[in-house]
C-alpha cells in the first residue's frame, strides 16, 4: 500500500517527534512543580540570571526562560551540566556572592530528582526510533534468505557510515541518497539476472541466468551437486556389483541385484545402476575403447576388484 505524500509526511513527523513532547502532555509532579517555584526560582534569581539572561547570556543559557519543570525538562542537558557546576561549587563564580549550603543542596537534590522522575516515566522505551534502511550487511542476509544464494548485491556499494559510537546501523545515518537509490536498483536488476525458471515456479541460481548456455550450467551444476551431497560410498556399490557378479562362486547363485543390495545395505534402486554404468566386462580386467569423462574414472574404479573371489571375500 502506498500513502499519499501528506499521510507519508504525518506518518514520519509521528514517527521522528522528539519523546520529550510526550512527557511534556503528561500531568506534572505536584512535588516537582511547587520545589521549582519555592526553591529553585528564588536561587536562580538570586545567584545565576545576573549572568545568564538578557540578549547576551552566559554560555548562551538563559535561565529566565525555564519558568516550568516541563521547559527544564525539555532542555534538561543544560540543566544536568548546571547541577555538576553547581556541586563542585563552580557556579556562581568566587567573586559572586555564595549561597548557603542548604540552598545549594536542594537545587542538587531537586535537578536529580527531575531526572529520577523521567527515568520512571521512560522506563523500558528506547527514545524515538527513526525509519532506516538496511545496512549493507543486513541488505546482503536478506537476500541471501530470499533467494537461498549468497549473491551479496552491496558490493559496490558505498561503505555504510557509522555514528558517534561507531555503530553503522543506525537511522541519523542510514539515510537513502539519490546515487545509492540508484545503485540499489542496480542490484535489483542483478539479482533478478539470477532467477531461473523451474517447472514449478523459478529459483535462484549462483550466477547469471540470462543466455541458453547459462541455463544449461546451471542445470548441469544442480545435478552434480545433488550427488555431491548425497553420504554414498561407491566402494559399498563396487563391492555389491562384484559380489552379484561371482554370485555363483560365492554360493548364491539364485541372488539377484535387489537381494545383492539388501544383504549388502545399499540402495536396491542405486545398484542397478551401478552395475549397468559398470557393464559386463567393467570388473574383468579386459581393455575397453577410448574412455573419457567421469563415466571412464566410475568404471577405472570398478575395475580394481579381484577377477575371481578370493577367501577374504567369502
């Protein structure tokens, strides 16, 4: 579903809105509100706005503007920062006049206590949580669990950028360029390269399936792997093939390959196979024509057994 641009808009304004303002809707702390007005208003105004109000205030802080426990916590870095200069009775300045140690005091205790009670609120909530796109990384393991293969289409991709803390997954710095919306069809188009058509729907093959050729490797490198993940041991099947083939000198001569297969606990479906790739002379010694391929390396390997059984055999 795709929203009109003005839904869009609210949807990420909603989204991206500092949690602050949330807090600032909720009901005040009775406590907190009647602490500022009787003892942090007056110390302020006794001891800090000399410095810090008017058009040119101290540090840029001006502290005639907090008149509400929600405007203190609105810029409540600024506060924490008064709270340290405050205790280490760096602020007012030595030349200034000092205030008690009891006012003093409960300034600390009433910035700690603002902090304490927005902790309480925010308990469990991780802040605003911006929309992002995917990292390279993440972008690479979704596609490859979509398509079953290990394409890695970020390639040429820009290195993604990392924050202050050094984490690259972060939405202030994924965000979606103009030059990297393009590279990110790029990649579309070349994992769609990668589709092939199955009977029963498509899948997604290691490399480009774009030409006859390709298709051709690719079914060929699915066959070969299906039998390369296959547990066979073709030493079972030779040693079957040979055994069915001095059945008589063995004292079986009534077994078939199925029977051959069962006693010797390979695939009864397999076996025949095996002994038809293998053919009658395969295990005889005798000279064949012009062999190549991997037919020619199956039958050189069934041609290792003995020619006639032997007692280590029986």
């Amino acid at each position: 579903m795709i929203l009109p641009p003005s839904h869009t808009a609210k949807l990420l304004i909603a989204c991206t809105v500092p949690f602050t303002a949330s807090l600032a809707a909720e009901a005040p702390n009775p406590a907190l509100e009647r602490g500022f007005t009787q003892n942090v208003r007056p110390f302020l105004n006794d001891y800090c706005v000399g410095c810090h109000s008017g058009k040119t205030p101290a540090a840029q802080l001006d502290l005639k503007s907090f008149t509400t426990v929600s405007s203190v916590v609105q810029d409540f870095g600024h506060w924490s920062l008064l709270m340290e200069r405050i205790e280490r009775q760096e602020m007012p300045p030595k030349p200034m006049p000092q205030p008690p140690a009891d006012r003093r005091q409960k300034v600390i205790d009433w910035v700690k206590s603002v902090r304490a009670d927005e902790l309480r609120k925010t308990a469990g909530d991780p802040g605003p949580v911006l929309a992002r796109r995917l990292s390279n990384s993440e972008y690479n393991y979704t596609i490859r669990d979509l398509t079953g293969v290990d394409l890695r289409p970020t390639k040429e991709f820009p290195v993604d950028p990392a924050n202050q803390a050094g984490f690259d997954n972060t939405g202030e710095t994924l965000n979606m360029s103009p030059a990297l919306f393009n590279k990110y069809l790029a990649a579309a188009r070349e994992v769609a390269d990668h589709m092939a058509l199955t009977p029963d729907g498509f899948i997604f093959a290691p490399g480009p399936v774009l030409s006859e050729t390709d298709r051709d490797q690719f079914a060929i490198r699915r066959i070969v792997d299906f039998y390369e993940s296959q547990p066979t041991d073709y030493a079972d099947y030779f040693e079957a093939a040979w055994r069915y083939k001095y059945r008589a000198g063995l004292g079986k001569p009534a077994a078939t390959l199925t029977s051959t297969a069962v006693a010797s606990k390979v695939s009864p479906k397999y076996l025949p196979l095996v002994w038809s790739i293998l053919g009658e002379n395969a295990t005889s010694g005798q000279p064949r024509k012009v062999e190549i391929g991997p037919i020619a390396s199956f039958r050189s390997c069934g041609r290792r057994y003995p020619r006639r059984p032997q007692a280590r055999w029986i």
